[in-house]
C-alpha cells in the first residue's frame, strides 16, 4: 500500500467523522495504527500523518504504550473545535463568545463599512424572509449575514476568525433554527439591520447580545440534537 496525500486525507476524514458523528466520544480510545490500514487499505505513513495532523489540532492525544485518544473538547485547539459535534457545553461555549464577538463586530462594521456592503444586508435580510422554510438555505443566509458583517470591519484578526469557524458557525445557526425558531432570527437581524441602516452602533451591538442572550436562555429548555436527558459532553 504506497503512500500518498489523498490517503493521508481519507484516514483525516475517517476518525473526524467519528468524533463528529460522536461514534468515538471525547475519551474514547480510536482504532489502532493497524485497524485503520486495514479498513481503509492505506500505509501506516498515511495513518500517521493524518493522526499528527489531528493531533496538532488538539483533538486526538497519543499516549505511549496505550493508544490514541479523542481529546476532551474543553482541552482542544481553537482549530480543533469544529471537529466536534455541537453538544450542550459545546453550544454554549460558541454562544458566550458570540455574545462578545458578533456584537462588536456589528458595531465596528457601522464604523468601516461601504454603502454596499449594507446594500448586501439588506438583500441577504430579504431572502432571508423568503426562505424560512427553507431549513438550510435559511442556516446560510444567516450565517453569510454575519460573515458580511465580518468582512466589514476591515478587521484582520475579526475576518480569519470568522473565516476559521465558518463550519461551526454554521452548524450553529441550524442548531439556532430548530431550537429557537427563524421567525426570533428574522426579528433580531431586523433590528440589527434597522441599527446599522441607522448608523446606531450602540444600538445595534444591543440588539447583537439581546439575540445571543435570548439563545442562552433558550438553551436552558432545549435537549441538543445528538444528546439525550441528561447527557453531558464531558
């Protein structure tokens, strides 16, 4: 079995997929060197890159003379957090930062931004009214009304970190869309909206963290998809 870079990916792909699907949890010991050469019929190079890059990413832990472990979400990278399914500490880990970010970020993007940029806004809110039924287009929609936002602030730091989360953002928006609603979405990035059309900064990073709050509040009420009565991600 030779060694090649799409093999390298396919095994990457493989154990992600298991820690996202939760089939191997934070704790759980992974397959063996062996048993993924086997079950993928790829080298041992192939595997072991792909380990080292998971492990890079703090989201697998080797342990000599024991065997390669999935990494507790809370003691990962922040480049290995998408690698994990969206569980109850995990949604609320994303939403205590969105609290800070999103709303600083629509505060700063009324500083920087273009006429067409909120032009963009303003097209993006209206299909976003249009697809509600639409589970998925509607997830894209308002993550990509964030993530114009972002580009909007002119911000290096704020744009890579957008740019890196992009997954998680937007598994985050259809968790957001089956436990709080799209009809609360539709308010809140109306008002957004409205804030910044206004050139309201205050206004509009108050609006940013009443929606996140009204999510963390939600959250209280709500058994995650994935997750049963009582279940926690540690």
């Amino acid at each position: 079995m030779a060694y090649n870079v799409q093999a390298a990916d396919l095994v990457f792909n493989y154990i992600a997929g298991k820690i996202k699907n939760r089939e191997w949890l934070p704790g759980a010991k992974i397959e063996t060197e062996e048993q993924l050469c086997r079950k993928l019929n790829v080298s041992r190079t192939a595997v072991r890159q792909a380990i080292e890059k998971l492990s890079a990413y703090s989201v697998l832990r080797k342990i000599q003379g024991s065997g390669t472990y999935v990494q507790r979400y809370e003691d990962t990278s922040l480049l290995g957090l998408p690698f994990y399914l969206t569980g109850k500490d995990v949604m609320v880990t994303i939403l205590e930062f969105r609290l800070m970010f999103d709303s600083y970020n629509a505060e700063l993007f009324i500083e920087k931004c273009t006429d067409k940029e909120v032009a963009l806004l303003e097209e993006n809110y209206r299909q976003m009214k249009e697809s509600v039924g639409d589970k998925e287009k509607f997830r894209f929609l308002d993550n990509q009304f964030h993530g114009i936002i972002a580009k909007g602030t002119r911000n290096v730091i704020i744009m890579q970190i957008a740019n890196l989360f992009n997954g998680l953002f937007e598994e985050h928006q259809l968790f957001l869309y089956d436990s709080v609603g799209p009809d609360k979405a539709i308010y809140f990035h109306g008002m957004i909206l409205d804030a910044i059309k206004q050139k309201n900064a205050e206004l509009a990073g108050i609006y940013s963290r009443m929606s996140i709050e009204y999510s963390l509040k939600q959250q209280e009420k709500k058994i995650l998809p994935g997750q049963s009565e009582g279940e926690t991600d540690e």
